[in-house]
C-alpha cells in the first residue's frame, strides 16, 4: 500500500464511499456519475494506492484518513481492533440500557399498593 498517494477530490469521495461499504452502483448514484465512471475511477484508486481489493481499499481509507501506522505490530492492531469493537458495541447497546431501565422506573412508580419489610424482603400488597 501506498500510504502517500495523492488522490483528486473526486477520487478521495470514490474512495470514501468504497470504504464505507458502497457498491459501485451506490457510489455512482451518490456522485451522480455511470456506473462505468465509478468503475473507472476506483480502478484509477487502486493503481495509486498500490491495493488490489476493496477491503485493502478501506484499511488504506482509514489508516490514512484516521492516521494510523501501516506498519503496527499484530499485538497492537488486534489490540486496536477489539478496542474500536467494545466502543462500536457500546455506543448501539447504551440507548437500548438506558430504556430498559427507565421503563423499570416507570413500572416501579405506576405499581400501586403497600410496601412492607419482612426479614429483608421488600413484598407489594396490592
């Protein structure tokens, strides 16, 4: 990989859009280009970055983009990569935490009757 390649504008917003997930189809319509310019152009991309599938297309994307080394120890990247996994986790499972528990408040506050202490229990007369 070519770590300094100089992309134009268009070609870095291709490459984005491929590191990204997209397919050629949904790059072209986002670019409001043919299908074949996208084809062209990514295939412009792989030349100057030294990469041959889009995989290596989005780490080159996301070394570059986010500066990271090319050149990590494989202890460090896996190290790397379970940290970015537990963020990524994280960030979708708190809202869904969040709302669990609120909606146990809601339960709590709506239930009605008596509470009353037997041998450090809590039981709800209703």
């Amino acid at each position: 990989m070519n770590a300094s390649a100089i992309l134009t504008r268009r070609e870095y917003e291709v490459a984005e859009l491929l590191a990204w997930g997209g397919t050629k189809k949904q790059v072209a319509q986002h670019c409001h280009m043919a299908i074949r310019t996208a084809e062209n152009t990514a295939r412009n991309i792989y030349v100057k970055t030294g990469v041959t599938k889009v995989n290596e297309l989005s780490a080159w994307w996301f070394c570059t983009h986010y500066s990271i080394s090319f050149e990590l120890s494989p202890l460090l990247r896996r190290t790397l990569a379970v940290f970015m996994l537990l963020l990524f986790c994280s960030l979708f499972a708190a809202p869904d935490k969040m709302q669990m528990r609120s909606r146990r408040a809601e339960n709590c506050r709506a239930s009605s009757g008596r509470r009353s202490r037997e041998d450090d229990t809590y039981t709800i007369e209703l």
